[in-house]
C-alpha cells in the first residue's frame, strides 16, 4: 500500500469507480435530508437501523473520496499492492487466478476484486513475481500460492482491451 503521509492508506480509483461513489454518497445524502414521518413514532423506531446504516455507508464513502487517487496507476513495480491486479498460481492445483487487490466496496466490474485484508489478500500484500506466500482458508487449509504477475489496474484493463 503506498501512502502520502505514514499511516495514511491510498486507494487508487478509476474516474468512473469515482463517479459511482460520489453518486451514490449523494443519493444516500438526499435521502437522508427528507425523513417521512406519520406522527406514531413508529417510522423512527423502524428508520432507525436504516439510518444507522445509510451513516456507516456514508461514512466510509467520504473515507474511500478522502484518500482516493483518481485516474492515476499505483506504480508499475511489480509489487502486490491496492490496485494492482495479480495473477496468482495455487500450488497444489496449477490453478491460476487473475483478480484485483482492491476494496470490495468500489465495483470495477471488469475483473474479481479481492481484499488486501482477505487471508488470500493479506499474504500477497508486499509481494514480487515469483515470491511463495501462504494463507489459511476459512475452512483452516493451508493453501500455498505463487504470484506470478502484478500490474496496475489500468494497465491490465488496457491489455484486456487490444
């Protein structure tokens, strides 16, 4: 994860990813601004777990637009990082996978996102080609995975596209 400041953690959106989350932070804003009430009190007992989670959503919508880097690649280094789209080997299988390490909350549509605090995305963070890593599956296997490959989500989408 590359950071501006220590501690700060950076999250590298697309312009349209961006714009999907300003809409709908909007939205939840609007909708929030006109509560209907019928004058029983009974709106706002059953509004209240809504509410609550229309807050944590804006909330972490105003967290991810705070430290997000539109339109910009995390540097090509080949490293596991936030916004880099990995393609990895399971050992035991042969099985390869290509998915983005990102934030389930943002859609990228194109490609399967994966958590950097995911068991899978926790052990590849930091990260090179060619590095082992390891990872217990919420079923408790130990499941070893290669990385073979790590490049910025714009480029593997630029790939894709010719």
């Amino acid at each position: 994860m590359t950071s501006t400041h220590p501690g700060t953690r950076r999250v590298w959106l697309s312009p349209d990813a961006h714009q999907r989350l300003r809409t709908e932070l909007a939205g939840l804003v609007a909708a929030g601004a006109a509560p209907v009430h019928d004058g029983t009190g009974a709106d706002e007992e059953r509004d209240a777990v809504p509410r609550r989670q229309r807050e944590e959503r804006i909330r972490e919508i105003r967290e991810l637009l705070n430290v997000a880097v539109v339109g910009q690649d995390p540097p090509d280094d080949g490293v596991a990082e936030l916004g880099m789209v990995l393609t990895v080997r399971y050992d035991d299988t042969g099985d390869v996978e290509t998915f983005l390490l990102g934030l389930r909350a943002v859609e990228h549509g194109d490609v399967e996102v994966y958590s950097p605090d995911s068991p899978l995305g926790a052990a590849l963070t930091g990260a090179r080609p060619g590095d082992q890593r390891t990872y217990r599956a919420p079923n408790g296997n130990t499941i070893r995975v290669t990385l073979l490959d790590a490049v910025p989500h714009g480029h593997h989408r630029a790939a894709g596209a010719s």
